[in-house]
C-alpha cells in the first residue's frame, strides 16, 4: 500500500513538473519582455538563438525584428479600410534569411552601399575588401552584419524598443579596426519606427550603416511599385557608371526622371533610367539635424510613410534586381518592382571620392546616427 501510494505521488510528482516545464518553455516561446515587446525563439545558427522580438503599440501598428542581421522582418500598419498587412517584404521563419534573399529588411554594415573595386586607402595603406557585386564591394561583403548574429540588449525602456549589438573584429570582411555597433529600434504611439545607429572603432575605419527595408504601402508584394508616388527632398544626385559606383559628380535632378522634387509616380520616368533606379540621392540639408527628406505614397491602400533621417544621402532602389525567384512565405513569387528601399547613408564609394561627406570614423569619435519611418493613413 505504502509503495503504491509512493507511486501515485511520484506519478503526480512527475506530471507536475512536466506540466511546469511546458509553462516555463511555453512561456520561453513567446515571451513578453516589457511594455509591448514580445520574444519568440526563431531558431539558431552557429550554436546562438535566434529570437524574433515585436514591438508593439496601442495605435494597432507592429513591427518584428529578429537578432539574425538585425532585420525587420514585418511591420503591420492598418489601411484605409482598416485591414492591417505587412508594409515591407520578409519570411515567416529564419530559413527564408538563411537562403540569403538580396538583404530583406537588414542592418547593413561595416560599409553601406559599394566601394569602388573593393579597395580603399586609408594614409598610406590600402585595404582590400571582398568583391561580392561584380567588380565591387557591397553591402559589408561576403558575411556583412545582415548574416551576423547580434547580441540583444536587456530591455526596460517605457516605450517598445529594442537594442541589439554587435563586436566586428578587426580585419573582418578586411575592414580596419574593433568596431562595436549597437543598433536601436523604438515603435511610437504615433506609428513612427525610430532606428538609431551607434558604433566606436579603435582605429580608424569607414562606416556606413543602414537599413535594408523593401517597400510595398499596398502590403501586397505581386502589385508593384510603379503606382506609387514618391517625394525627395534632394534637388542633386550623385550619377553612376555601369557598375553603379558614383562617376563623382553631383548633377542637378532637374529636368531628368530623378526630380522627385513634388510627388511623382515611381513609373511615370522610370523607363528613362537604363535598369531602374538604383541611386543616392543629396539630401538638400544645412546641418545634420533629424529632418523630413521623402515621402511615399499609395492612394489605393491610403498609406503614406515618411522618412526623416540625420544622413546626408538617400538610396533609392526600385526593386530592379527582384526577378520573381525569390517566393514570399505564402508561396507568391516576388517579381522586378515588387517593392522598394529607401536607404539613408552616406554616399557611395565616399572611402575613394574625397569630394563627398566623410564616412570615417575615427578612434574616440561616436558614429551616431538616426532614421525614423512614419507610417500613416492620408486623410
Ligand atoms: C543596391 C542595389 C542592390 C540591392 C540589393 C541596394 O542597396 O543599391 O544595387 O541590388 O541593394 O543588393
């Protein structure tokens, strides 16, 4: 009697730390971490967790961002009928990054953009960069920091927000110097999306870090973008060669398909740019204060979304590369046009064009940058 009773308590002894163990791990899946951030494991690579983290507001707006490239997978924001869909491209699950899609939603680093022929000098020594895009370095490299692990930080902050981090070695991808980046993302009540870039070097090494977020306001990737109006602020451009590396003149917009000057439909000119574009913009600015410089539009789904940015330069790349081989999680192919990037930076090839602003950063110098994407409803 005694051993069966001793039995069933070992049996309950069991079953209650095994219903324990589903709470503890049911509550490791989704976990809330603070005000309007939730965790969710996502997976691992190279032994580290991935999580995917979302922030959320109570103005129904929600973005999700995973510690894999510090990328933005998903930013859901309601549409004039009120049906909420994700404004930007991204997957369901940490495969859809792992297969390497052209940079969906990353953080973009050590260099932003490219460097002309993979080198750059710096005094006296020449460094020599992976070419990863023709003749050209791109976007960090082979293994830039959108196919590194980051470190996220413990959060406390009283609005939704999310800093992530990472230590990029001297030497890495043949950059010069420890770079230590943190990268912070805060969802507002106002439906504003601020990232806020921070790095020290102990050597002196260029840095340009961005965000690789593909656009489509319509939140449906087999429409493309061309329907779309977009507004610069910028009344110059930086032309290109056929390798896309600036020629280092800053030509006026007007009267070429780059004015954007008042809000233009993305296709309306389009044609008129062999390939599409794929190119900085000069931000008309006085100082390197936050300030508004584009504005999207789509008056089928009634969003708009605005950028402000510290940056001197803006990307604007309509998608030209996208050739429906990538799919989207439900299976749709993502076509040429199927969304659009609006990455603020500083120019391209600016480590060999002693013309543009300067990307070095310095030893005791604080790289500090911020971009803020405001999404909302035309009234
Ligand atoms: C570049 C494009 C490139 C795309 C994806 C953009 O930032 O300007 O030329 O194809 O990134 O790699």
């Amino acid at each position: 009697m005694k051993n069966r009773l001793f039995g069933v308590g070992r049996l309950f002894a069991f079953l209650f730390a095994f219903a324990l163990l589903s709470f503890v791990s049911c509550r490791d899946y989704k976990t809330p971490l603070s005000r309007g951030i939730i965790r969710s494991n996502w997976g691992s690579v190279g032994g580290k967790i991935i999580y995917l983290f979302t922030l959320k507001n109570s103005s129904g707006s929600e973005v999700s961002i995973s510690n894999y490239g510090s990328t933005i997978t998903r930013w859901l924001t309601q549409d004039k009928q009120g049906l909420k869909s994700s404004i930007v491209l991204g997957f369901d699950s940490l495969s859809g990054y792992l297969s390497k899609p052209p940079y969906f939603g990353a953080t973009i680093g050590r260099y932003g953009n490219r460097i002309a022929k993979g080198e750059f000098k710096i005094g006296e020594r020449t460094y020599h960069l992976a070419k990863n895009n023709g003749p050209n370095s791109l976007h960090g490299g082979l293994r830039g920091f959108d196919k590194v692990v980051w470190d996220p930080s413990p959060i406390n902050d009283s609005l939704p927000s999310l800093t992530l981090n990472y230590g990029s070695k001297d030497g890495e991808e043949g950059y010069p110097g420890n770079l230590l980046v943190s990268v912070t993302f805060t969802l507002t009540e106002e439906n504003e999306f601020r990232i806020e870039y921070s790095a020290h070097s102990d050597q002196t090494t260029p840095v340009n870090l961005t965000n690789h977020s593909y656009f489509n306001l319509s939140g449906d990737p087999s429409r493309n973008i061309l329907g779309e109006r977009l507004w610069i602020d910028a009344n110059y451009y930086t032309p290109v060669d056929s390798t896309l590396i600036p020629t280092g003149k800053i030509d006026p917009v007007k009267d070429t398909p780059f004015d954007f000057t008042k809000p233009e439909q993305i296709g309306a000119r389009i044609g008129e740019v062999p390939g599409g574009y794929d190119h900085n913009f000069v931000l008309n600015r006085k100082d390197s204060l936050l300030q508004l410089v584009a504005r999207l539009s789509d008056s089928v789904s009634g969003r708009f979304l605005e950028v402000y940015t510290t940056e001197p330069g803006l990307q604007f790349y309509s998608g030209n590369f996208l050739d429906g081989r990538i799919k989207t999680s439900e299976g749709k192919p993502i076509g040429q046009h199927a969304a659009l990037c609006l990455e603020t930076q500083h120019f391209p090839d600016s480590p060999n064009e002693p013309g543009f602003p300067s990307s070095l950063l310095n030893p005791g110098d604080a790289y500090h940058t911020v971009t803020v994407y405001k999404a909302a409803l035309a009234k």
